[in-house]
C-alpha cells in the first residue's frame, strides 16, 4: 500500500457516528469553550509574559500577543473546518488522513506528543512549583528529595536552594490525579474544567481591574524600546520574536477538536468552540500583559519565573497574593486536564486505525472512555514531570504544536479541492488567502525558535518514522482493506 493512501471521508464519518462502541457523546458548545480556554490559560500567560516583556518586546508585548494570535487564528479557521466536516477524535492527526494520506498522518500523530504529553509534563513541574510557594505561606515544607528531580537546581522562595532530589512528586501527583480523572468519564472531567476556569478566569480579571488604578504610564515609554542592534533584541523584530515567546501562551485551542466525537453537535460546537476560546483568551491576555506592564518597569522582568505576582504586589492587595496563586494553579490544572485528554484521544484514533496496537483504543465497558490510553500517558507523562527537568522542552512543545497548525492549514487547501462539494457546516473563509498566511506566520514563529528546538524535533520524528516502517504500516487497517 502507498503511504500517501488518504483515509476515505465515508469511513471517517461512520466512525463519528458509531455511538454504540465509540466514545460517549457528552460536551455541550460551551464545555467545548470552557475546554479551549481550560487549555490555553495557564503557564504562558502567568509565567512567560514577562521574559518577553524584558528580553524582547518591553511594554509592547500586548502586540506580540496580538501577533501570536493572529498566527493562531489562521490555523484557528482551518481547524474549525475540519473538526465540522470530520467530527472524529484525533484533531490534525484525522485530518492529515483524510487530505494528505497515512504518512503524513503518522507524522502528526507523533508530532502531537510533543505538544500534548511533553506539555503536560512541563506544566506539572510549574504546577508543583506553585503548589511549594503555597504550602511555604502556612509553614508546610516538603522533604527536599521528594520535590526536585535528580538533574535539577530548585531555588525555594526562602532562599534556599536544592541541588538535586530523587523525584518530582508534587507534579507525579497532579499528573496521576488528572489521569484517573479522565478514566471516571469526559462528562465528569469537563465539570471539574468548567470550575477550574470559572476560578482562574475570575482572579485574572480581578488582576487587570485590580492593577489598571495601579499602572503608571511612565512605564509604557517607551512602548517599543529602540532596538540595540541585534536581531530580536527590542524593536519590531523584538515584538516579533516576542510573539514566538508567548506563542507557549496560545497552545491548547486545538485541543479541542480532539474531543469532536464526544460533543453533542459537532458542526456547531467545534467551530464555537475553537474560535470562541481563542478570541476570550485573546483579549484576556492582551489586557493582562498591559497591566502587568504598566505596574512593574519591564526590564524588571527580567530573569523573573513568577512576574504577575511581582507586578500585582504593586497594588498593595498583599492579601489576594494567596489567591493569586491558587488561580494559578487552577490554571495549570485545567491546562494538564485537557493536554491529557487531547493525547489520548489522539492514540486512541490512532490505535483504531491500525498504526499502533489494539490496547490504545480499549473503551472501558462502564465509563466509555479509552482507559489503557490515560493509563499508559499516566506513566509516561509522570517519568517526564517527575524525572526529568523539563523547562528547557517549553520549545520543543512549541515547535511540534507550529508544525501540527502547518499542516492543518495545507490540508484545508488540499481538500478543497479533492472534495470540493463535501458537506461543510464551517468554511474557512477566503481560501487559499487565509490557509496560506496560516502557513507563512507559523513558519515564521518556528524559524524563531532556537536551533536546538530543531534539533531535537528531527530526532524525535526520526523515531517516529523507524515506529511507523517497522509496525505502523504493517498493521495499518487501509492496508489489511487493499490485501
């Protein structure tokens, strides 16, 4: 069999319309938007937003926002389209299937563990981060070998500093938690989401209302400090390479297309879903990162892992401190709840089709959810978290995400004119316009990032492709239908 072999659109849908074995159909329009922003709010915004302030952009880090964010709805658009047309679990993975045939499927499939799984690794590590700063305001003091993988140097907010522990199990736990969360059933674990978001979307509005009597505007001049003669460095190339820093910030909406075979209306509701959480996070972030830069100098920011709590202790409301900080740690729950989801969902498509074996896609017979999967992304996700110093992979995840929206983008122009009158509850608008410029700003951010985030992205498909040759295509399913 070729592996450029497409995946026939009739079967796709079959599987979409399969409720007696597949996945239980539970999540409303708005889960769907409470899901994308439960995915994208997190440590983007509460961590980086000041590195790039003060190694890039300054205050006008609200237009690298606004520059990420154009990148991010391009590929928005696209996605919209596909997750209406083929309302299937597995996101770009499906739809790479569908237009560019199982090769390519493959590659995205893989691709996505970078962001999904490798993402929720790194968050669990600033979730237990986090968690430590919390229990210091009441006195409680984990053992320091139980706190700090063996590779890695933690500075405590007392001062003191770990030079390496035995494991991470503050972020194991918050990992494990989730999982068996997502094992109870998709319905139970949107509820906890739809919480979680209510909580952090709530203090970060407190933040900006809180801060705006606070700014100075002495801070914003000026806005786009002058560059210093090196590439990125301030100016509009900072702005620029300041929207490849935050970009981190913007990942998680495509998450939501992976929950497409488990919305009640798919057609309406991956559409509203994908689009309506990335213009809320949006304009949330944009009148955050102005806040935040207007209380606080941005060069300040420098070197600085937590700069909303640096900036909001200009207000004085010392009191809301702890408060910030458990809306923080919301925010990284909600963004592991839903990366942990994505990637199950994922292998589980791909599982169902033959590339990886049949354990992937078992449903449990109470809970209709693929419970092997979450546990096996329970254990692989924990070794990261809890081993292994992850906060230099922050790139890596961004990479694999950048990679997964250009394709996304090519396939919208591929299908179109394949199946140009298959059925479309959402068009892309002004295609090829909108595909293309998808496909340009995404590259544009990829080349941005650090040699070594290529690096290790070509090492991590090479395996992929050794997997795909040597199991995948042998027990592919198209494969078994052509013999």
């Amino acid at each position: 069999m070729s592996i450029w072999k497409t995946k026939p659109l009739s079967i796709l849908l079959g599987e979409a319309s399969d409720s007696e074995h597949g996945l239980k159909r539970s999540l409303s329009s708005s889960s769907l938007v409470a899901l994308g922003v439960g995915a994208i709010i997190g440590a983007g915004l509460f961590s980086l937003t000041g590195i790039a302030a003060a190694d890039h952009a300054g205050p006008a880090v609200t237009l690298s926002f606004i520059l990420a964010a154009v990148g991010c709805a391009f590929a928005g658009l696209c996605y919209a389209e596909f997750a209406s047309m083929i309302p299937v679990a597995g996101s770009a993975y499906t739809y790479s299937y569908a237009t560019m045939g199982e090769f390519m499927a493959w590659i995205i499939g893989w691709d996505l563990v970078l962001e999904y799984a490798l993402g929720a690794a790194t968050v669990g590590v600033s979730w237990s981060r986090y968690l430590l700063e919390l229990l210091g305001k009441y006195g409680i003091h984990l053992p320091a070998e139980l706190i700090c993988s063996p590779w890695e140097t933690l500075k405590l907010s007392d001062g003191s500093v770990i030079e390496g522990g035995i494991i991470n199990l503050p972020a194991i736990f918050i990992v494990a938690l989730l999982s068996l969360m997502l094992i109870r059933g998709t319905k139970e674990s949107a509820s906890l989401n739809n919480f979680l978001v209510v909580l952090k979307v709530a203090v970060v509005i407190i933040f900006i209302v809180i801060g705006w009597s606070f700014i100075d505007p002495a801070n914003y001049t000026p806005y786009i400090p002058e560059n210093t003669g090196e590439f990125g460095k301030y100016g509009w190339s900072g702005v620029a390479a300041g929207a490849g820093t935050v970009f981190f910030a913007f990942i998680g909406f495509d998450a939501v297309s992976t929950a497409a075979q488990e919305a009640n209306n798919p057609q309406k509701g991956m559409p509203i879903g994908i689009l309506g959480s990335l213009v809320i996070c949006t304009i949330l972030y944009v009148l955050f990162a102005h806040v935040m830069t207007g209380l606080v100098p941005y060069y300040e920011f420098a070197g600085d892992a937590k700069p909303a709590a640096t900036a909001f202790a200009k207000t004085g409301y010392d009191f809301l401190q702890t408060g910030l900080i458990v809306a923080i740690l919301a925010g990284y729950t909600s963004v592991m709840l839903v990366m942990l989801m994505g990637q199950s969902r994922v292998f589980y498509t791909m599982s169902k089709d033959g590339l990886l074996p049949k354990f992937f896609s078992e449903i449990h017979p109470k809970f209709r959810t693929p419970w092997k999967t979450n546990v096996f992304f329970l254990l692989f996700v924990s070794i990261f978290a809890g081993f292994v110093p992850v906060s230099d992979l922050g790139h890596m995840v961004s990479i694999g995400t950048l990679l997964a929206f250009v394709l996304v983008c090519i396939g919208v122009m591929v299908m179109r004119v394949k199946m140009p009158d298959a059925p479309r509850a959402f068009k892309t608008p002004l295609v090829p316009f909108v595909p293309i410029a998808g496909v340009l700003v995404c590259l544009g951010l990829m080349y941005s990032l650090p040699n070594e985030s290529w690096a290790r992205l070509i090492i991590w498909m090479a395996l992929g492709i050794v997997i795909y040759f040597t199991y995948g295509k042998k027990h592919s399913n198209l494969n078994k239908l052509e013999k």
